[in-house]
C-alpha cells in the first residue's frame, strides 16, 4: 500500500510574480530553444520588448527604433512618450499593470496585457530600464527580475522615449545565440505592418514603403506569375499572387502580430478568395486549383483579439469585434468588394490567374487515380508500421496545443540508427521515420513522382501534406543522417524533396537538420560530447589530455543511453532556411542539378575537412600514448 502523503496548509504556497514565471517559463514565452528556431524563447524576449515601442508608433508617437545585440546583451530605445516616471518600476516588475488596459489608449495593441515586459524581467539575469519625458530620466536595475537599483529622478538633454537592456539567463537560455537571419525577420515583419516606421538593427536600418507588397516581394522565390495584388481598407490589408511553386504559402498578422499558425482570420481569406473568383469567372473551380501556388499575406486589426496560446501564434476571434461582424463577412466581404473590382480593372491578371488555375486543375485530374493507389497503398503500409514509429500527440489536435509544438518527426535511414532513436525517444512527442537506402533526386521531377515513388508518397503521408499545411501532424521534420559523404547526400536529396514539391515546410520553419556529436571525451568522473573540433579542444583542456576520445561516424554506434542526451532538452537543430540570396531554385541547381564546378569544390572542401580532423586527432592520440 502506498504511503499516505499529508496534505495540510504547509502544502500550500504562493509565488511571487518573478517566480512564477522563472519556474513556468513556457506559459509566458512558450518553448525556451537554443536561438536556432525563429520562435525559440529568445526572440519572444525582443519582440515584448518591441512591441511596447510599436504600439508608441501606432498611437502617433516616434518613427524610430534603435536595436542592437552584441555579445549576448540586447538593448531597444524607442522615441515615443516614454513610461511615466512614477510608474517605470510598476510597469516592469509588476504583473497587471500597464496601459493596454485602457482600450481608449491601445485600442488595438499588440504587446501582452501587463506581462510581456514583466516575463523580459524575470527570464533575464539582468535588466535595465530607462524612461526619458520633458528633460527628466528614471532609471532602475534588476537581477532576475529582483530590483537592485532605483535611481532617483535625472536631468537629461535626451529625446523622450523608452530604453531597455536584458540579457537572457542562461540558468534558464542554456546554450543559446541570437541568430541575425531571426532578428532581422522579426524586425521586417514590423516594417512591412507599419509603413513610415524605421527600425535599426546593428546599424543597419529597416523600413518598408509599401506594407504587404514588400513583403511578398521579399518572399516570392522567382517571379510571381502575374503582378502582386495589393489591396487595403480600414483594419484589412491583402497581397497576394501565385507563383511556381507547389502548395499555399501565407503570412498573417493580427495586430502586428505574425500568427505563425493562422486562424480564423488567415482561414477567413482562404475561403474568400476561393468564392470571390469562382463568382468573378463564373465557374465552380475547385478551391484547391484556385490557390495551389497562392503566395499571400493579410493583416488584420481586431479590438480584444482572443489568441489559442500565450504566445499569439493562432487567432482564435470569431469576430473582428466583440459583438460585431464576424471574421468570415469581415473579410469574405472586403475580398468581394475589392477583389472583383481589381481583377474587372485588369483584365491581363485576371486572363493569366484564370490560365493558371486551369493548369492545377488539369495537373490534379491526371493525378487524381495514381493519387488513389498512392493512399491506398499508405495506409496498408502504416497498418502494418513499417516505416512509421508514431507519437501519441500531433501537431493541431488541439489536446494539448504547448506541448504539440514540441511534436517532432526524425527521418532517418538504416536500422540501427531508427532503432536507436526509437528506443531513447519521447513517445509523447517524438516519431520516428525510417528510410530504406538513398531517396530518389528529385531535382526537375513533377509531382507525380511523389505518389509513384514509394518512400516519398509515404512520407508525404506520415506528414499528412498532401492536400496542405493544414493537416500537418508534426511541428518540426527532423532529417537525422549519418555526419559522412553517405549521410550529408541523403540529407542533401531529402531537401531538395521538401523545396521541390513542399516548400512551404520549409518556408513555415518545420525542416531541420539534427546536430550529433561528434566526439565523446571522458575520463573516470566526467563525459562531454563535443559538435566540433572547438568543443573536442575545450573538453581536453578541462579533462586532461589522458581523457579517452571517441569519434562518432554513424548514428548507429551511439546507443539509445547516449542518444537520449542528443534529442531531449538540449538537442541541437539546424534549420533549414530560405532567403532572398539563397532561393529555391538557386539551391536546387547548386544541390542536385548538372555536376558544377562549384558543387564538387563545396563537397571537397567539406570531405577535406573531414579527413584532416582525423588526421589531426590520430596525430594527437598517438603523441599522448608516446608521452
């Protein structure tokens, strides 16, 4: 029989403000992350902090924003009215305060109702706040979100506005770093919602002209196939158009706010576009050759917007308004109106979208019986779990929507190394895809491929991609290969999978490539697994150059003891990026097209790399032996 555990008034406790959000960290700020995902706890960090100034901006106040993060040290200074002195404390280590209450002021903020600065605070090891206003300037200083310092008042020559300091607290951010491709996105997307702002980032300045259009033309890989749509109203803004690509691609904003994971607002336009083009053609295309290849993004501001998490990332507002029009007449009448005029206006666009949308429909009729045996074919596989090693949660079902952002699939190839990840996995969150031998190269292939090829059609249904992002089960795609020639070609023609046929995963931040050590160096009392040579250095320094070293040259000879430590808390992940300077298709060809000049110098320089890391490590190992 169990103990019987007492339970009395000494049970009972309560936390302060700082504590509660140091021990629940991810009830604030959502997963912690080492900076390598664009929503890792970090960049949250920043973004409270910003969108304190932005909303300055919105109500008419400064049109600049100086940010700089060096060495690890974040500062924002906005140029707005600045805190007001007597409640500079209040408003930064005092949960429920702030003036986003006062819907008359911030009728439509985007910051957390009194938290986002608050969890700033507490998650940093230290903070410093500054509010300059008419000539006087209060400052004050904390340590994990402790007050250390409070200034009296100070004369100042300074421009009005807000400063703010932090460093992240590496007791709760262990292993982090800013990545700039992270800041500068996040910063942009700001420039783009609110036309006329400037944002400078380590010197470099931001600034968008004309909102949702610059966007997509940052966006668009190659050219679209007709000129952007861009149209706005009061609290609506749309641009949109379609490309070369496969699937939908879309970027929504809710009060400056980018909803990661859509909503009603993103699914609003969805459905919208589809009806008002099948009304202005006057034909029933189906909704999916309507937006197959669609490149969009709209923005809406909404009065006391209700979000499914904490971190904002889905909108969940069945009204643009609390008791007023619904999302879907809000916006499914602004596409109505200014939609069909648009494409009655220019009637070029509308001849190339309608040539278009028949294209996919002609590309989706071919396809439709090979697409069936393709199913078929999937689930008699799945039945009999041949590849698939599935977890309890998925992406989207709504059971448990923190912890499904943490739902990962690893594909990787051969037995031993699925068989080690299987075993040291997380049931809860963690699938296990298993390839058979190397992947087709898919460089120049139609879609059809993806449904006649084995491997390929059942990873599409593992993912549960075929019909869009919407049904996709997992947040993250892992590619987790061997860290030799055989495993970086694998992981080389798993990608250029991905951006042939779903650049969207990759676009929407889901495809990774996982980090192994390289190395393992123990002695008696300590063990350090090390990701690069830097690292072996570092550890032979602190155990001692009698320390055994083991070099990993497959997954499968790390066991699923060891392998545990490599995808939990502290796993490290690669995302896999898509810029301006490094398009799709640019990455295709350099990849997986002709052999080039260029590809074969990267892959030897690589393959050199390699083997003079061994070379210099055997080198070493045999000197230690000798002395």
């Amino acid at each position: 029989m169990a103990a019987e555990t007492n339970y009395t008034e000494d049970n009972i406790r309560s936390l302060d403000w700082k504590e509660h959000i140091r021990l629940r960290p991810g009830m604030y700020i959502g997963k912690l992350g080492n900076g390598n995902s664009f929503d890792d706890g970090i960049y949250i960090l920043v973004k409270e902090v910003l969108d304190n100034c932005i909303d300055e901006f919105v109500m008419g106040h400064g049109k600049k924003i100086e940010v700089k993060i060096k060495d690890g040290i974040v500062s924002v200074r906005d140029f707005g009215r600045g805190i007001p002195l007597g409640k500079v404390i209040d408003c930064v280590s005092r949960i429920n305060t702030g003036a986003k209450y006062d819907t008359k002021a911030f009728k439509k903020s985007v910051g957390l109702n009194g938290v986002g600065t608050k969890a700033v605070n507490a998650l940093s090891s230290n903070f410093k706040v500054e509010s300059v206003r008419e000539g006087k300037m209060k400052r004050a200083l904390f340590n994990q979100g402790e007050l250390v310092e409070d200034n009296d008042l100070l004369d100042t020559e300074a421009r009005n506005g807000t400063y703010v300091e932090f460093i992240p607290d590496e007791t709760i951010f262990r292993n982090y770093s800013f990545r700039t491709e992270h800041i500068e996105r996040l910063i942009l997307n700001y420039c783009y919602l609110n036309t006329g702002l400037s944002i400078w980032f380590n010197g470099n300045r931001y600034y968008s002209e004309n909102g949702l259009y610059d966007l997509l033309q940052e966006k668009m890989d190659g050219e679209p196939l007709y000129p952007i749509i861009h149209l706005k109203a009061d609290d609506i803004e749309v641009a949109f158009t379609h490309g070369s690509s496969y699937g939908e691609e879309y970027y929504s904003f809710v009060n400056g706010q980018h909803t990661t994971q859509g909503g009603t607002h993103q699914g609003a336009f969805r459905e919208a576009v589809a009806k008002t083009i099948r009304d202005f053609y006057g034909k029933n295309y189906e909704a999916v050759d309507i937006r197959s290849s669609i490149v969009a993004a709209i923005s809406v501001k909404v009065i006391e917007p209700v979000f499914e998490s904490q971190t904002k990332t889905k909108l969940g507002s069945q009204e643009i308004e609390p008791g007023g029009k619904s999302m879907r007449a809000f916006v499914g009448d602004f596409l109505k109106e200014h939609l069909d005029n648009f494409l009655h206006r220019n009637p070029t666009v509308a001849e190339e979208l309608e040539k278009k949308i028949r294209r996919s429909e002609k590309e989706r009729k071919e396809l439709a019986g090979i697409r069936k045996l393709a199913r078929d074919r999937a689930k008699k596989a799945n039945l009999h779990n041949k590849k698939l090693r599935d977890c309890r949660l998925h992406f989207n079902d709504g059971k448990d929507p923190e912890r499904e952002k943490e739902t990962t699939l690893f594909i990787t190839e051969g037995d031993s190394a699925s068989g080690s990840i299987t075993k040291s996995r997380d049931v809860n969150t963690q699938a296990v895809f298993s390839l058979k031998g190397k992947p087709l190269n898919t460089f120049g292939l139609t879609k059809r491929i993806v449904y006649e090829n084995e491997e390929f059609n059942l990873i599409q249904a593992a993912l549960n991609i075929e019909d869009g992002m919407d049904g996709l089960r997992y947040n993250k795609i892992v590619i987790a290969t061997d860290a030799d020639v055989d495993g970086m070609h694998i992981r080389l023609l798993l990608i250029t999978f991905f951006l042939q046929f779903f650049p969207d995963v990759v676009k929407n931040d889901h495809l990774y490539v996982l980090q192994t050590p390289l190395f393992r160096v123990r002695n008696k009392k300590e063990t350090i697994y090390c990701y690069s040579e830097e690292e072996r250095r570092e550890a032979l320094k602190k155990l001692g150059k009698t320390a055994e070293i083991t070099r990993f040259k497959g997954l499968g000879e790390i066991s699923p003891d060891e392998f545990k430590h490599f995808i939990g808390e502290d796993i490290r992940i690669d995302p896999v990026v898509i810029t301006k300077d490094n398009p799709i298709q640019d990455m295709l060809s350099f990849y997986m097209g002709k052999n080039t000049p260029d590809r074969q110098e990267f892959i030897i320089e690589n393959l050199r790399v390699e083997k003079d890391l061994v070379e210099e490590i055997e080198a070493e190992l045999e000197e230690t032996t000798q002395a």
